[in-house]
C-alpha cells in the first residue's frame, strides 16, 4: 500500500522518529513501523489524525492507495460472483436431474428431499441475484464485462438496459417450459 510510503515521506520532512510520531497519534512506534513497511494500514481515527499532523489533506495521504483498494473489491466481488454461480449452477442441475430418479426411488416422499434441495437451489439464486443487483449486472454482456474487470461504454449500458424487460419475459417462459418438461418426464415414467 502506498500510505506507508506516503507516512515515512511526511514524517521524514517534519524531522521527527517514529517514536514522536507514534506519541502524537496515539499508537505504539511498532505501530508506526508496521504502516511505514506495510504490514498493516491505519484505522481512520489514525488516518485522520496523520493528515492534521502532516498538514495535507486525506486525499494526499492515501494517494494510489483508492484505485488499489478499488481494484481489490473488484476481485473480490468477482471471485463472490464466480463462487455463488458455480454452486447454484451445480444445485440447479443436480435439482433438475433428481426429481424423476427419485421418485422413482421413494415414491410421494421424494418432494421432501427435493424440495429441500430446490430450496438451496433458490437460496443461491437469490445470493447471485443480489451481487448482481449490487454491482449493477443484470445482462449477458454486463457480467462478461464484470467478470473481465472492464466497464460498458454509455451506449452499450443503455442497450443492455433495454434488454432487461426482454430477459425476464424470457426466464419466465424457459422456466415455465422447465416445469412442463419435468411433469412430462414424470408422467412418462410412472
């Protein structure tokens, strides 16, 4: 991180150990030395009173250190999105797959596990549905260009808004036509 960089620049300048500048802060001066070599970063009570004593503004203090942390959320909401898909993905076929063997199997009783599994089926959608909803991703397209770190130009995020009431007409009727498939399937094999 840059602001450990940024903290031993300033503290250089006012002339000052890092035992002095733990004692105006109120931190230890192993405190000090671990945000200086970058092995932790200051709270913002710390961050605060860092700028007040550097005379500059937070913005300085932390410079490089937004798009860092910036790009850190964004790996992380990628690897959440690439994680929840790859469960409910799993889930949703495995839902699919079982409904006919086990009626077969157990009869009546199968809607018990099945609904079961159905249910965490639906819990992961909701998950993946609402990172989704937070990073503003909804189309085909807006996740590729998620996923790849990258932004939608203006025009093409006006396109892909546009899609959206097509796409959910769309799941709507690929879900009913699942429906109709796994009633046909089991009325075959009864």
């Amino acid at each position: 991180m840059e602001v450990g960089a940024q903290i031993k620049k300033y503290r250089g300048h006012m002339g000052i150990s890092q035992e002095e500048l733990a004692e105006k802060v109120y931190v230890s001066r192993q405190t000090v030395s671990n945000w200086e070599t970058g092995k932790n970063y200051p709270d913002i009570h710390s961050l605060l009173l860092l700028s007040s004593l550097f005379h500059i503004s937070l913005d300085q203090l932390i410079k490089g250190d937004i798009e860092i942390m910036r790009k850190e959320i964004k790996e992380t909401e990628i690897k959440k999105l690439n994680r929840y898909g790859g469960i409910y993905a799993a889930l949703l076929i495995l839902s699919v797959v079982s409904l006919v063997p086990l009626v077969e199997w157990i009869h009546g009783y199968a809607f018990i596990p099945w609904g079961a599994l159905f249910a965490g089926t639906l819990y992961w959608a909701l998950k993946v549905e609402k990172l989704k909803k937070e990073n503003g991703i909804s189309t085909y397209k807006e996740i590729v260009a998620f996923m790849e770190g990258k932004r939608l130009d203006e025009m093409e995020a006006q396109q892909e808004l546009g899609k959206r009431p097509y796409q959910q007409v769309l799941f709507l009727l690929g879900s009913a036509a699942l429906g109709f498939l796994a009633y046909y399937l089991m009325a075959a094999f009864r």
